[in-house]
C-alpha cells in the first residue's frame, strides 16, 4: 500500500523571524525529498514573528501568511500539497494551530485578544469554537525561553510525539509516553526553519492524499495517521 508523507512543522522566512528559508524553497526541498505535503506553521503574533505589530490588522495578517503563499503556489507548479497552519507561544507551551484559515483570522482581530490574555485553555476553547485544533508542539523540550513545562492533556487534541529538531531523543520519549498516558492521538513534524546539514525532516504517514487541512484535521482526531517517518 502506497503510504503520503507529509511534514507537518515547517517555519518560512517570510513569517517566521527565526527561519532562514522562503516558503517557494521549502516546497522545492520537500518535492526533492519526496514528500507529498506540508503544513506551513510559521510563528503567530505572539511568538518569534517576522511581521511587525505596528501595521494594521489586515495587512499584519496579509504579510504573515506569505510564507504559506508561496509555498502554495511553488507547490501548485511542482505537484506538492500546501497547506496552512500556525505556532502560537504562552510563555513556553507552543501549541500548533489547524484549521482557522487567513480569512477568518483577517475577520477576526479579536483573536489576538484572545491569545495576549496568555490563557492556554481560553486560546484552545477559542480555537476549537471556531472549528480548528491544537497540538502541543514539543511538549517536553527545554530551552531558555521555557520557564516551566507545562501539560493540558485534557485540552489539547494531539501530541508532537516526534520533533526533528530535538537532538536528544529523550524529549520525543517523553511526548510519546504523555500522549499514550492520555491515549492522545500522534502527530510529526521536523519544525525546519533551514534545510542544511543540522536540519532532518520528519512527518506523518498517511494511507491518502490529502485534500485539504480539515482533512488532515480528521487524520489527527480519529487517528488515522498511520506512521511517523524519521
């Protein structure tokens, strides 16, 4: 059976203020890699965004998912799958967002309310009012800007069990023995900021192609996800 693979953690340049990498040259990589998709998730507002929050709404937002944009349309050229998601940062916990599109965000600037409260669960119930989901993106990683570890597993509705950006495996190990405690679905995802020599890529399996985000909402929910690639 054939399975697709896609990355679902990837930072561009053009949203991202850590990356190093412009969306168009992610959807090159990843087709050179052979993969079938990814998820662009750069930084939201409150995280390490490219965009300044100094100009209004709509044109913040229009700025910030040119990454994904471009990546899109690179990928509608070369035959790869884009699709559009975020990162947004409380203190520590970085949670992956699926499913609110650039429209709706553009429609709603009260969500940045939502998120500058710094209330996890509040940003969560938000989300999913709203028809998306959240994934704890590497819930055990230790870094300077990560005061305490901090765990909502009866909020969130998948775990990061694999980052490939973690070096040391124990911060996978222990995503995937949370996620099993909590029988929490799996997800994946390389979090690339730069293709080089320190950079692996790693993602999701899947037993289709998908045709949108909501549907690869449903691969996370009813956990149809059916391996990771390492």
């Amino acid at each position: 059976m054939k399975l697709y693979k896609y990355d679902t953690h990837v930072h561009t340049s053009e949203g991202s203020a850590c990356s190093g990498t412009k969306g168009e040259y992610h959807a090159v990589k990843y087709k050179e890699l052979g993969y079938d998709g990814i998820i662009i998730t750069d930084h939201f507002f409150r995280g390490y965004c490219a965009v300044p929050n100094t100009i209004p709404w709509k044109e913040r937002v229009e700025l910030f998912c040119k990454g994904y944009e471009n990546a899109k349309s690179k990928g509608e050229e070369i035959g790869l799958d884009v699709f559009f998601g975020f990162e947004t940062s409380f203190d520590g916990v970085d949670i992956l967002t699926y499913g609110l599109e650039k429209s709706f965000i553009i429609n709603h600037p009260e969500f940045m309310d939502v998120m500058d409260t710094g209330d996890v669960k509040a940003y969560i119930n938000y989300v999913h009012s709203n028809g998306g989901i959240c994934v704890h993106a590497h819930p055990f990683r230790e870094a300077w800007y990560v005061p305490n570890i901090r765990l909502f597993p009866r909020d969130i509705d998948a775990v990061e069990i694999v980052n490939g950006s973690h070096t040391d495996k124990k911060f996978n190990e222990r995503a995937k023995y949370f996620a099993d405690s909590y029988e929490l679905p799996y997800t994946a995802g390389s979090d690339t900021h730069n293709h080089g020599e320190k950079e692996t890529t790693t993602g999701v399996l899947l037993d289709h192609r998908l045709t949108s985000i909501k549907d690869y909402i449903d691969c996370v929910i009813n956990k149809k996800i059916c391996d990771i690639c390492e």
